[in-house]
C-alpha cells in the first residue's frame, strides 16, 4: 500500500445507491430527488438519442431532443454522453459535459463536427503528479512544448486529450497550475481521478473527491466520437486514512451497465483509469462482466509509473509511464521508459497508438546499451517500452540475421545509472529506485557491428545500428 499526504476541503456529498439487474447496489425511496427536464439541440435541430445521466440513473432524448431525468439526492453533476457527430466543447481546456443539479438550466446545445469523426486522435497522459512549483514549471516548459510541436504538424481539430490521474500530488494549491499547462494545449482533456487527486474524509466532508469535482466535475461518465464509447472510471477506493486499495463502487457499475445499454455492441469501448485494472482491481470481474458481447475493449490506466501493456483476448490494457519520468527528479522511468504520452488514431473501430517520449522523435521507440564483457565479448541489453506479444525484436551481426533477441527481466542501464544507490538521483527526491521490468532483450556477440530491428504490432519497423569495435 502507497503511503501518501492527504488534503483537506469542506463541502458535503453523501454517496448513494441504485439498484441494478446485478444488484450491485440497493435502493431506498429517499434516494430520489426532483425530476430534472431539459433538451439537446444543434442550430436549432432536436437531437434524438443522446443520453444524459447523473451518474446513477440515465436517461435518453426523444425524437424532440428532450429528456427527463430522475436526479439522484446524492448526484453532483448532470452530463451528456457527448454523442458522435457532435464537437466536444472545449472550456478554458477542459472537456465541458455537466450541469449542476440545481443550475436550474438542463439544455445542452452542440455543434456538428467540420469532419467525419469516425476518424480521430486522442492523448493519454500518466501521471503528470506535480507536487511544486519546480514539478509545474517543468510541466510548463518541458512537456507542454513537446506537445504542442506534435499537435502542430496534425488536424488539431480531431484530438481530444485524456489524463490518467494523479494530475497534481496532494496538493490542491497546484490546480490551478495544472490547469493552465492544460488549457494552453488548445485540445478538450478529459480528467481521470487518481489517488493523489483525492482528500482525506472528514465529519465534515464525507466525499474524498469532492475537490476534484470543484474543479472538474463528475469522477466517472462516459462520451462518443465516431464508433467508440468512452468511460470514464474511479478505481480509488480509500479502505481507512491513509490506505487505499483498487476498487470500482457499486454505485459505478449501477451507472455503466445502464449506460452501455445504449452502445452498440460492434463499436469499441475505450476505459479509462488510474489504478490499473487487470491486475489491481479487486472486483475486475463484476466489470468484465458488464462488457460482454463488445468485440474490442482498451483499457488506459496509470499509477505506477512505468510502461506496461497486458493483452487478455480482446481486452487490452495500456499501462501508460509517466509524463513527470522519475517524479520529474529524472528524465525517464523507474523501468526505464522515457517521459512521454500516449498517442491513440482511431479510424472506424481500427485503434493504432504509439508512445511518444518527450523531446524525441515519434520514431524513437526503444534504447540500446552495451556491456563490455570479458573475451572480446559485449552484452547488448535492449529496452522496447511499449512492447507487447505482437512486437518483434530481431537483430543482425556484422549484417548476417541472427533472429529475435532474447526477452529477460531485470533493470534498466541507465535507470541503474541515474537512480541506483543512496546518493541517487542527485538532485531531488532521493528515495527513487530503478525497477524490475521485463519490456528488456538480450543478447552476447563478439560480432564487429550488431543491427537492432524492431518492429511493433501494426508493421513499423524501428533499427538502430551499434558498433562495437
């Protein structure tokens, strides 16, 4: 269990429960609060369909683009789940979907897209986790620049942005920080909730994201482009003060399996979470269940600060590294992997990504280094952060194939280099460690020359030649 600060708010929000064909929760009459009306247009065009919830109970727009909605007593937001077509409305940054229960104005007007957005893009940025002025400035002045130079050479108009949690790391002075890097990308972000985005419990505040839905709103909902459904999810469940394990509420799992009753089963589901789910989330399987009958599910998790992908059928789960590398004391993960982000294409239900590392080309997907070993031998060691079983990494001596390097686990050189040892790294945060990862390939050659080939899933191909004498 992490150990962590925590922060203090006042306000009150005390959860509820909905009943569901899964039971997943039980309701009580008292539960219901005022019926809510409203109606979603375009130009003065009814949209039909679209569906609108307040995260426990979900309704949909009539031919006439009106809903009416049973607002939960313990609901904070009413949202649409933006529907395809239709722009994601960008405020100051940030994806604005919600209402306040008692804003009395429950309408939501669109706009059609310029462009068919069967075909998009998306970020997916791990743990940025700024924790003072010097995290934020680089934040500022590091990352954001290497984003932008991306977006700049692509149809900017087509991308939204997603943050995996942990955008700040227990203090909620940094926001605001946070949201200005953020609102200069120029893209709407979409904001998962992680642990160090949460607050301890009091007698007076009985919501641990309560801050985060000040600044943010809802902590799970979903949204549309083309033919993907997008959820949002909360994974953080806080057992007592100071601990915490991964858990999704019965109240979440209410809420999606209503929602995802209005998605069709051929289109693709993208989830999006902090603490990562096929191997920390104590009741994955009542959400897997939920998911039957979708043909292509990806879920975009974070936390633990390195790079990790698990292929179970037709779930995929991207573990993104993070955008603050070794808690921004160090220009790459704890396994290695560069600060970087996720880049998602979207095209229909074909789903390609790569990782991008900050201040990189897009083409540089893996480092090589070198050993020198005794006889004239040499140990070339190669990380691939974004591997999976589909790669392949193949290599040649003095230009004759010799095959796929061999998979190891173990540390990453230069993580051992930077990180390794009391006095590591130099300068901020002392306690980082190199970690174990198994993203690493191996080979032992007195060959002149050594040629590295790797290739990912979807056919490119990266080399990179080594000499070695």
């Amino acid at each position: 269990m992490n150990r962590r600060s925590f922060i203090k708010s006042s306000g009150l929000l005390i959860g509820g429960l909905y009943v569901s064909s899964k039971a997943f929760a039980v309701i009580q009459p008292q539960d219901q609060g005022k019926l809510i009306k409203g109606r979603i247009t375009a130009h003065r065009r009814n949209i039909a369909n679209a569906v609108v919830s307040d995260g426990y109970n979900v309704a949909v727009s009539d031919k006439r683009g009106r809903y009416s909605l049973q607002v939960h007593n313990s609901a904070k937001h009413i949202f649409l789940s933006n529907p395809s077509g239709y722009s994601l409305k960008n405020a100051n940054g940030f994806a604005a979907i919600y209402r306040l229960p008692d804003s009395g104005d429950y309408n939501f007007e669109l706009e059609k897209t310029a462009y068919n957005d069967n075909h998009h893009y998306f970020l997916a940025l791990g743990d940025p986790q700024i924790r003072d002025k010097e995290d934020a400035r680089q934040f500022r002045e590091e990352s954001l620049p290497d984003i932008a130079q991306f977006l700049a050479s692509m149809s900017k108009e087509k991308f939204h942005g997603i943050s995996l949690g942990d955008s700040i790391w227990d203090t909620p002075k940094l926001w605001q920080d946070y949201k200005e890097t953020i609102g200069k990308v120029g893209i709407p972000f979409f904001q998962t909730i992680g642990n160090h985005d949460k607050q301890e419990v009091t007698a007076n505040e009985s919501d641990d994201a309560a801050l985060f839905k000040a600044h943010f709103g809802p902590s799970y909902y979903s949204f549309n482009r083309g033919k993907v459904h997008y959820v949002v999810l909360d994974t953080i469940r806080y057992t007592r003060i100071k601990q915490y394990d991964g858990h999704i509420s019965a109240e979440q799992l209410s809420w999606l399996e209503k929602d995802l009753q209005h998605v069709p089963k051929d289109h693709v589901l993208i989830i999006s979470v902090h603490i990562p789910i096929y191997n920390s989330i104590k009741n994955r399987d009542e959400l897997y269940a939920l998911l039957e009958g979708f043909q292509q599910i990806h879920v975009l998790s974070g936390h633990t600060h390195r790079n990790a992908n698990n292929v179970n059928g037709h779930i995929y789960e991207h573990t993104h590294a993070t955008l603050c590398g070794a808690w921004w004391a160090g220009p790459i993960c704890t396994d290695g992997t560069p600060r970087g982000y996720g880049v998602f294409e979207v095209n229909g239900t074909s789903v390609n990504w790569f990782y991008k590392s900050v201040g990189k080309d897009s083409n540089y997907q893996f480092r090589s280094s070198v050993q020198k070993l005794s006889g004239g031998m040499n140990r070339v060691m190669v990380n691939v952060w974004n591997y999976d079983p589909a790669w392949k990494v193949t290599w040649l001596a003095d230009g004759v194939p010799k095959g796929e390097l061999e998979q190891t686990k173990g540390f990453d050189e230069l993580a051992v280099t930077l990180y390794k040892g009391k006095e590591l790294p130099k300068e901020r945060r002392g306690w980082i460690e190199p970690g174990r990862t198994d993203h690493l390939f191996y080979t032992q050659t007195d060959a002149k020359t050594v040629k590295i080939i790797v290739t990912d899933r979807f056919g490119n191909e990266y080399t990179e030649d080594i000499q070695l004498a």
